[in-house]
C-alpha cells in the first residue's frame, strides 16, 4: 500500500491538514487501487474504463446540482461565486474530458446509475439540502482533492501512449489545480468558524465521501 501520501495541492491550515491525515489510509488505498495501477499500466479492461467514464457522466450531473444547492446556502460572495463556478466551469473541464473519451471508447450514456453512484450522488445532495452548509462543503471536497492527487500519482508511473492519457491529463493539470487548492482554502477558513460539533461532522462528511470514492473505482473493477 502506498504510505506517506503528501498531497500536490497541500491543506491550507490545521484543520485542513486533519481532513488529509485522518483519511490518508484510504486515500492511500484510492491512489493505489487496483483500478488506478491497471490505468496506469494500461491494462485496465475496457469494460471497467467503459463502466466508470458512463457512471461518472451521471455522476457529475448530480455533483453539480449539490455545488449549486451549496453555493446558495453560502454565507459570502466569495463562496457564492466560487461554488456556482465550480457547478459551471468547474464541472465543464470534466464534461469537456467525457466528450472526448465517450466517442474513443465507444461508451454509451447509461440507463440508470449503478448502487455506488445512486449512493454516492444522493449523499451529496441529501448533505446539500439538509446538513450544515460547512458540513456539504466538506462532503464536496474529496472528490476533487482526491482526483488531483490520484490523476498525479497515476500520470507519474503511467505507460507511454496510454490509451487513458486523456484521463490523467485532465486531472493533473494546472487549471484543475488550481479550482483544488482554491476549495481546501475555503474548507479552512470554514472550519476555523466552526464549532467542536461541526467539525467533527466535516469529519465525518469527508470521510464518507472518501469511502465512496474508493467504492466507485471498486465497482467498476468488479463487474
């Protein structure tokens, strides 16, 4: 298993770092699931990368919903105009990636979401509307913190001409980067806010969050 996992886009602060440390073991088994060393190997099947890219279109759908639920709920207009981004551009890059890779793998949108997306999308959505707005900021965040590093970590030891290069490149670049470290600075100051009881809930939430990321690759293997 991969140990010691120092993140390219790093926390902002304590409680930030917290959020990485006490999730490290699984994002350490994300970064090195078997799902994520056969993309990197080039020997993912078709079937699996097939399987991942149509649940992760009706994924996104959802995801975005939750960033605009949240983006109302926010308390300044800084995290307004950065969570209606991130339903908007944010989103677009991977949409923009989807479009491109629909057609190369011949992938077709699927009828209906699979358990781990219906999971994973209704959490997101159930935190948005019901949960604390820190609390569904914090749910938010794994998915992209995690896909940054991962995108790296697989990109690093990844084969020449990779059929999946599309893939690493999209979550390795720079303007991706950069919406990352800009949503673990507002994660911070959220949490500086925060009281003993919410914090633990961010915990929680991105912990959650973390499990199904993890989930997700494994469905998609496991067909």
């Amino acid at each position: 298993m991969t140990q010691n996992c120092i993140p390219d886009c790093l926390p902002a602060g304590p409680h930030t770092q917290k959020l990485w440390s006490d999730t490290e073991s699984i994002i350490a088994e994300i970064i090195d699931h078997p799902f994520c060393n056969q993309l990197a190997e080039g020997t993912l099947s078709n079937k699996s990368f097939c399987h991942y890219i149509g649940q992760d279109i009706l994924y996104i759908e959802q995801d975005a919903r939750a960033f605009a639920i949240t983006a109302g709920r926010s308390d300044s207009n800084e995290e307004f105009d950065f969570f209606l981004s991130m339903a908007k551009d944010g989103l677009e890059i991977e949409r923009v990636l989807h479009n491109e890779l629909l057609p190369f793998f011949k992938v077709k949108r699927p009828g209906k979401m699979s358990n781990i997306c219906r999971q994973y999308a209704s959490f997101l959505l159930n935190t948005a509307l019901h949960a604390s707005y820190p609390e569904a900021v914090s749910a938010l965040l794994p998915c992209f913190w995690i896909y940054r590093e991962t995108g790296l970590k697989i990109r690093e030891r990844a084969i020449a001409d990779n059929p999946c290069q599309m893939w690493l490149d999209t979550y390795a670049g720079e303007i991706y980067g950069r919406y990352v470290q800009q949503f673990i600075l507002i994660t911070e100051r959220l949490m500086e806010r925060a009281t003993p009881l919410q914090l633990n809930a961010m915990q929680d939430s991105f912990r959650q969050s973390c499990e199904y990321e993890k989930a997700f690759f494994s469905e998609a293997l496991n067909l």
